[in-house]
C-alpha cells in the first residue's frame, strides 16, 4: 500500500546570511574590506519570498495586515507592514516595462474584449482590455474617452476614439464612437435586458419573450457550429431577419423599454452579428468579466487601494496574474524572475506568448 501525506515545515522561509569579511596585512598594515554585492543588500526578502508577498496581497483579498499574518504563522516570515508595502512598491516598479508592452500588444490586437468598473475607494475606474492571451489594467480618475485612450497608451487627448481591431462590449455609450461594423454587442448583456423586458410591466412581457426567445436560438447556433464559421452563417441568416423584422416593430411599437431598446440595436445592427463574419470574435464579453472577477473580490474584500503607488501596484499585478493564467504560467515565477532582473539591472521577462515577442517598434 501506498500513501502520501503533504505537509509544510515548521519554517517554510530559509534564513541566509551573507558575509563580508575585512582583513589588515600583517607588514603594512593595510586594511582590504569586501563589499556585499548591492542586489543582496537591497531588502532582507529574497526575489522569491518577494514575488510571494506580492501574490499574497494580490490574492488575499484583505489587509495588509493580514498578509503579514500569513507569513508570520505560515512561512515564518515575521515582517512589518512597512516591508510588505515597500515590496509592493518595487515589484510594482519592476513590472512597468512588461506592463508597457502588454498595452502596446493590446493596442493592436485584432480582437479584444473592454470592459471597466468601480474602485471606489481610490474614487478611479479600473480599466480592463484583454484578448485570448494577455490582460491589461488601468486605474484611470476617468470612466470616459481619456480614460479609455490611456488604457490603450495613447496620448492623444482629441475627442477621437482611435482603437484597432475589433472590439467586444457591452452597451456603454462610449462604444458606440466606434463604427459598429468593427464591434461586437455582448449577447449575455443583451440577455439580461430582454429578461427585464419579459419581467417588467405588461405591455413590455411578450416582447421580452419573444426577444429572449430569439437569443436563445442565436446561443444554440453559436454552441453548435462556433467551430465552423460558414455553417455559423448559413444557419444565422434566418434568425438575423426574424432579428430585423422583430427590432423594427419593437422601435414602432411606442411602448417604454421596448421601443428605445430595439430603435438602439437597429443603429447597431451589424454589431450583433460580427460574431458571424469576422474569425476569433465571441458572442460575449463574458471573457472579460472573467478577467475583472479577482478585482472586484479583491474591492469587495479590502475597499481597494487610494495612493498612487497602491493603485500602480493593483494594475500591473492584476496584469501579470491574469497575463500568466491565460498562458498557463506561474504567477510566482514570472514575479520571481522579474525581480531578479530588476534587482540586477537586467531585462526583465515578458508577459506576452511566445509568439508574439517580437514586436514591431
């Protein structure tokens, strides 16, 4: 028979001593002291135990207090709240370079998923685009345009929104800036207004119905040939002009809800559909909310952070976290390496896959 048993050893943190010596020549009496070199002087947390603090805050959920609580009863670590805060600045800091070329990679992706919500504490936004490999974060004092161009790294600060790709949404006027044939509406959303709809006073219950109806056989077509555009298509042509017929009544219908919902998708027509032409692109931005779920545990548990250097370090760390789950990465290694080459001086690694590491400049 066999059994294993895991278990962690009563001081998981090994304590290493690095020492100097200093000797004086017996004739001249000259005295010859060593340096210790500065990367080992830096802090008393190695990049590992470093990496592992900025996880642990990241993914606590709590106070800094209570990581300190973790390190001391767990690993053996005892350390101040001061030292937990002073490595969150520096893994922050060393990760702005792969932070930058996340949004560059961002920027040009050709199929992205946007999204954003509330950090209330520090009264800013906190920004989310991602694509099938990488997200980026961004505490923004802004939910609007400027908000959104410093998401993607632009400075511009026109009234133009300048966005490549095609972008996955939901109904935030902000969007509707861009041309809707290079937009996908989230269909999840638009399930939850048609169920309000069908929920809501009379007048508006069988339009609801019969929408929500019409999103049911639209999900069933996408499950069913999703793998297989043409076919997508084909069996989609049907349901795109029951769509049109449907949201054309509704808009004529003068009832409240209805009317103003469907004359909105009529004007947005063709980004219903882009899930039908266009390789690569979901009928929902439920990826996106997939990536904000840690943050809005992470609001909901501590309030967030309020200083600059707190916001900076929420942002960058979400990234990498969320950066190396979608590419099957560990989170503690890529930080541990960051910080190994940030301490050194070295380029530190990057969170783009394999195939995208070379960018254009």
């Amino acid at each position: 028979a066999r059994h294993q048993v895991m278990e962690l050893p009563e001081r998981a943190v090994t304590l290493i001593e690095h020492q100097a010596y200093a000797c004086t020549c017996p004739k001249c009496g000259h005295r010859t002291t060593a340096a210790l070199p500065a990367e080992l002087t830096q802090s008393v947390c190695g990049e590992r135990l470093a990496a592992a603090i900025g996880l642990l805050s990241a993914r606590v959920h709590g106070s800094r207090r209570a990581v300190t609580e973790v390190l001391e009863e767990v690993l053996g670590a005892p350390l101040s709240l001061g030292s937990v805060s002073a490595r969150e600045q520096e893994l922050a800091a060393a990760l702005a370079a792969s932070h930058a070329q996340l949004q560059q990679h961002l920027a040009a992706a050709p199929v992205k998923h946007l999204d954003e919500t509330r950090w209330r504490r520090a009264q800013r936004w906190l920004w989310s685009v991602a694509d099938a490999s990488c997200a980026l974060f961004h505490l923004d004092a802004q939910r609007g345009l400027h908000g959104l161009q410093r998401l993607l790294g632009q400075n511009d600060r026109g009234n133009t929104l300048k966005m490549q790709g095609i972008v996955i949404s939901d109904r935030y006027g902000l969007y509707d800036r861009l041309p809707s044939e290079r937009r996908q509406l989230c269909w999840a959303h638009l399930k939850r207004d048609f169920t309000a709809l069908a929920q809501g006073p009379p007048p508006q219950q069988s339009w609801g119905q019969r929408l929500l109806d019409l999103e049911h056989a639209v999900f069933a077509c996408w499950h069913q040939h999703r793998w297989r555009l043409p076919r997508l298509r084909r069996a989609l042509a049907p349901l795109q002009r029951r769509m049109h017929r449907l949201l054309q009544a509704g808009g004529r219908s003068g009832i409240a809800g209805v009317a103003g919902l469907c004359r909105y998708l009529l004007r947005q027509e063709q980004a219903l559909w882009c899930f039908a032409r266009v390789p690569g692109v979901a009928p929902t931005n439920n990826h996106a909310e997939r990536m904000l779920r840690p943050a809005v545990q992470w609001r909901k548990g501590c309030l967030g952070s309020h200083s600059e250097h707190g916001c900076r370090f929420v942002a960058r760390m979400l990234s990498a976290i969320q950066s190396c789950k979608l590419q099957g990465r560990s989170a503690l290694q890529f930080c541990q390496d960051t910080l190994f080459a940030h301490r050194r001086g070295l380029p530190t690694p990057s969170l783009l896959p394999a195939s995208a590491h070379t960018l254009p400049k």
